[in-house]
C-alpha cells in the first residue's frame, strides 16, 4: 500500500472512533435526563394522588354541610 493509502485509513480509524465518543456520551446523557425525567414524574404522580384526596375529602365535607344546609331551609331536622 502507498503511504496515501495508510492516511486515509488512519484519518478514517480516527473519525470512527470520534464519532463512536460522541455517541457514547450523548447515550450515557440521554439515560441521565430520562431517569431524571422518570424521577419527577413519579414525584408529581405522587404529589397528584395526595391532591386528589385532599380535595376528594374536602368536596365531601362541602356535601355534608351543603346537605345540612338543605334540610335548615327545607324545615327538616338536622341531626
């Protein structure tokens, strides 16, 4: 082979191996920011199912007293 030859291969071996790095970083990024992702959706999964009882126990005391309400105006006894 001619010395042009082994230069062109070698450029090329280089190139491979740059764009080989290149990828491994970005991969190892990637699966950093998608289990930070995944840790804070599970964190608002979290903090939506607390919401959603609060207010579920809220809506039903708001019921009650609603309820009582109906039966002072209605003239019915409350209990």
């Amino acid at each position: 082979m001619i010395p042009d030859s082994w230069t062109i291969i070698g450029t090329g071996i280089v190139i491979l191996i740059a764009i080989a790095t290149s990828n491994y970083r970005l991969r190892n990024e990637i699966r950093s920011e998608i289990r930070d992702v995944r840790g804070e959706v599970k964190e608002l999964r979290e903090r939506m199912t607390r919401l959603e009882t609060e207010l579920r126990e809220r809506m039903a005391k708001v019921e009650g007293l609603l309820e009582g309400l109906r039966e002072a105006i209605s003239g019915r006894h409350v209990a």
